[in-house]
C-alpha cells in the first residue's frame, strides 16, 4: 500500500477507526476528485487533501483504497 501510495504522489496515507485521510504532494484535478466520489460517494475534499468514511466504501475499504491510488496515480 505505501508503494501505491507514493506512486499516486500522497505524502499520508491514514485510517483511524472509520476516517480514512489522503493528504496528496499536489493538487487534486477534476478527474481525481470524481474517481474518489465514485469510490467513495461522501468523501469530502479540499485542494490536496480527501476525507472518506470506510464504512461507506463500496466492498472492502482496502481494494477501494487501491482503486483510488491506482486512479491517482494514473
């Protein structure tokens, strides 16, 4: 995971209890911000940063959050 996660270029990966938290090393675009609400369709964001519950991810919250840094890293 912490491979996936410097590939799509986040400097934190973090989950505490149900927050999961992506701070990226550079802005988030338009694509980026839609293939996180299609993972996760709540999550909140800012110009860098995601905030997402796990428990609404869609299946497993760890092969959601590898489709999300997979997409980010494309």
């Amino acid at each position: 995971m912490k491979l996936r996660a410097a590939k799509a270029g986040a400097t934190e990966v973090r989950v505490r209890g149900a927050d999961l938290r992506i701070v990226m090393g550079r802005d988030l675009g338009d694509a980026q911000r839609t293939l996180i609400l299609s993972v996760f369709p709540k999550a909140q964001h800012g110009q860098r940063q995601v905030r997402a519950s796990i428990v609404e991810s869609r299946g497993d919250w760890r092969d959601a959050l590898t489709r999300v840094l997979e997409g980010l890293a494309a």
